[in-house]
C-alpha cells in the first residue's frame, strides 16, 4: 500500500496509503528535495514513512498547509530532529481542532509539535525552495518552487484535472488565480501530492483551468433557469459519489456548485 520512487529530477518520494484510505481511492506522497521533506504525511501512515530510507540525511520538513494529511507526522520528524518549517499563515492554522469522523479513520489526527517559520525560500546542496502563495483549497495553502530547476511542488493545488468535489471552505476565485499563478511560472515538471509526477505541468494546469471555468458557467447558467443546487450538481457533476457520502457531505458535489454559484 505504500511504495517509493525516485524521479529523474533527483526527487525521491514515498506514497503513503492504508487500507481505508485505499479504499477510499486517496494517498498522499511525501517527497524529498535535497535535504527537505516536502510535508510529513498522515499519522496512519506513520510507520511506513520513518521506516522510508529516503528520511536518511535529510534535515528539514517543508509544510505546505494545515490538513492533516500533510503535517500529521511532524511532531515525529522534529522528535527525530528535522527542522519542520512553515510560511506564517500556515502556522497560525496549526492549532488541535477537531474533525470529521471520517478524515481521523482515513488520516488520522496530526500532533504537529514545534514548527519554525519559513522565510523568503532556502538554500542548500544545490537546491532552492522558494515558498509560493496559493490560497484556494486553503486560506494558507502554498507551493514550493524550485527555479533553477523548473519544478514546482503543487501539494494540493492540482489533484486533478476534474476534481468533482470540494469542502464548504474553499474559494474558487482564489484557487483559479492560484492555478493561474504556478501556471505563468511555466514549470518543466511538477510534483502533486496526490498525483506524482506531472510532465506537462502548464497544459494540466490550464486544462483544470479551463474545468472549473466551465463549471462556474454552467452552473450560473442553469441557476438562472429556476434549478436548486442539488439537480445543478446533478447536471454539471453527476450522481453523487463515494467520497461525498462517506464524508457526509463535507466533501461533495454540492459544495463545489455553491462555491461555483458564489464565485
């Protein structure tokens, strides 16, 4: 359920998954650039990831947002003493808080433990990681770039060209100009912590673009008819699926049409 990878980029990553969270169809990769971790990976899936011998030299973590499929490891990579490090937003949004049922038995929760703030970017053994705003799925969501090597670390900005869901919280307005953001940087490759290695980032960048566009349209058209939301979701989506059950609607189809309808 796990498995590792080396990139030609001189990238390695771990994908972490656990019996329910593939059933449910979702993983999550922790990568390494240099002597960063990009994130820390789920709780559930601690032991694979300090197992992983990809941790062996490194000295850093990179956060690059408050879910806890990112940072549920962190207090455990500081405990082994990696420096964890964050932009200042994402920080703040680092406190306990409860969550859905659903997201403790697929993730589980996260402990983060001391996290330092991140200034403008890092350097070191020939690498750079320059932090990149990109609000939209979260208010402190960011990127990292690697500009002398055309990469971009996308976290959850991309996940996919259709992503038929969303949670209450998120903003298209601010996740369409995200995208528009990592896209002009025209990068040669990205990583995607739930999709791996994108070889064509700009094209996948744009055809996601292009999607919710689309769906912000369409959905704003058949308002203007007299449609409620859940007939909307219906036209524009399909019948609700898997994840929008499971989750009891914090992820779903629904959401992405009222965000649609408010963007």
């Amino acid at each position: 359920m796990t498995h590792t990878a080396e990139f030609p980029e001189g990238v390695q990553g771990i994908w972490l998954q656990t019996p329910i969270s593939r059933a449910a169809g979702y993983g999550v990769y922790v990568f390494r650039a240099g002597p960063w971790l990009i994130d820390a990976g789920f709780k559930n899936a601690r032991r694979a990831l300090l197992a992983w011998p990809g941790l062996e030299g490194a000295s850093g973590c990179l956060l690059t947002h408050h879910d806890e499929d990112h940072t549920g490891n962190a207090a455990q990579l500081a405990a082994r003493g990696f420096e964890v490090l964050a932009p200042s937003r994402v920080i703040e949004r680092l406190q306990p808080r409860p969550i859905p049922l659903y997201r403790r038995l697929m993730w589980g929760t996260a402990a983060v433990g001391p996290v330092g703030p991140l200034g403008d970017g890092l350097r070191a053994e020939g690498w750079r990681l320059d932090p990149v705003y990109t609000p939209g799925h979260s208010a402190d969501h960011y990127a990292y770039h690697e500009p002398d090597r055309d990469l971009v670390f996308s976290a959850d900005l991309y996940i996919g060209r259709r992503v038929p869901v969303a949670r209450p919280d998120e903003d298209l307005p601010q996740l369409l100009a995200s995208l528009r953001r990592v896209r002009n940087l025209n990068p040669r490759v990205m990583f995607c912590a739930h999709r791996g290695r994108i070889a064509r980032p700009a094209e996948s960048l744009q055809a996601k673009i292009d999607w919710l566009e689309e769906v912000i349209s369409r959905a704003r058209e058949l308002a203007r008819g007299g449609l409620k939301v859940a007939e909307i979701g219906r036209r524009v989506l399909g019948r609700r699926g898997f994840i929008d059950w499971v989750s009891f609607g914090e992820y779903s189809r629904r959401n992405l049409i009222e965000l649609a309808l408010r963007a």
